[in-house]
C-alpha cells in the first residue's frame, strides 16, 4: 500500500494528479452552474481561483520539467494555494451558518428607484445569489463544507509531493 502512495508522489505523476484534482474541481462546478442552474455567490467564485492556480502551476511542472528545487517550490506553492483555498472555504462556512459576516458582495444591495418601474427593472437585474444561504448539499453537507476537506487533501498531497522530490534529488 504504501508504495502505491510513493508512486503517487513520484514526479511528474503527482504533478499529473493535482492538475487533474483541480481541473476536476472546476469541472465539478461548472457542471453544478451551467448544467444544473446554481448560481455561484461571491465567496464561491473566489474559491474557484486557488484551483486555476494549481492547474496553471502543476502544468508549468509537466511542460517545463522543471530541476528537482525548482519543482518542489512549484508543489509547495499548490500546496499553499490549496490551503489559501482552505481557508476560503472556512470562511465561506463561517458565512453560511451564520457565525459571522460574510463580504460586501455577499449583501443583498437595497433596492434603488424612483418609481415602481425602476424598482421591477433592479429586481429582474438581480441575480447575485447570497454566500449565506446553501443552495445544494450533499450528505448535510454544503459545497463549501466539502472544500474544507478537498483542498486540505490537496495542500498535504502537494506538500508530500515537495518532499518527495526533494528527497530523490
């Protein structure tokens, strides 16, 4: 079992499996937006960026093929970007059960018009969903709540992956 786990972290496959863990992450919510109408809040897009930077990251590993020091400061930066990815979704949490506020884009912006009209025109423009309401769960569990754990797996597979190349080289 555990040479399986060594292959894993071997270079360039590790570097195969975190670009294929985030682009499989965005896929993931793309498919969840465009396929089945849930509109991402602003804390949802911003956790979707720590994801694009280790897809951009571990590609630049597999086409550059980078000496083994350089290679594991490019894991070790997936592994940050995961935890800052972490660290969002925490935040995201913390947002959704209401134990503290969530950002200025997460507000419902008041309603601003002098007529009915343009108070019917704001309102069908509108379609910003807020960060504290859930809209899909999965096992009780929120898309926020499962990144917690996804990108935590990520942050110490990129960083085992840095220390095993360091260790070969």
């Amino acid at each position: 079992m555990f040479s399986c786990i060594e292959k894993s972290l071997s270079y360039p496959l590790s570097a195969r499996l975190l670009l294929a863990a985030s682009l499989g992450s965005l896929a993931f919510v793309f498919v969840m937006q465009f396929g089945f109408g849930l509109a991402p809040c602003v804390l949802c897009l911003w956790q979707r960026v720590p994801f694009g930077v280790v897809a951009a990251l571990s590609l630049s590993v597999l086409l550059l093929r980078p000496h083994p020091p350089v290679a594991a400061l490019l894991f070790a930066l997936c592994a940050v970007a995961c935890l800052v990815g972490m660290g969002l979704a925490i935040f995201h949490t913390g947002v959704e059960q209401h134990w503290w506020l969530g950002t200025a884009g997460c507000a419902v912006q008041p309603l601003h018009g002098g007529s009915a009209e343009d108070i019917r025109k704001s309102l069908l423009q509108t379609i910003t969903p807020r960060c504290d309401e859930v809209v899909w769960t999965f096992l009780g569990l929120s898309m926020a709540n499962l990144n917690i754990g996804w990108s935590l797996a990520c942050a110490f597979f990129g960083a085992a992956s840095a220390a095993q190349v360091l260790q070969k080289s």
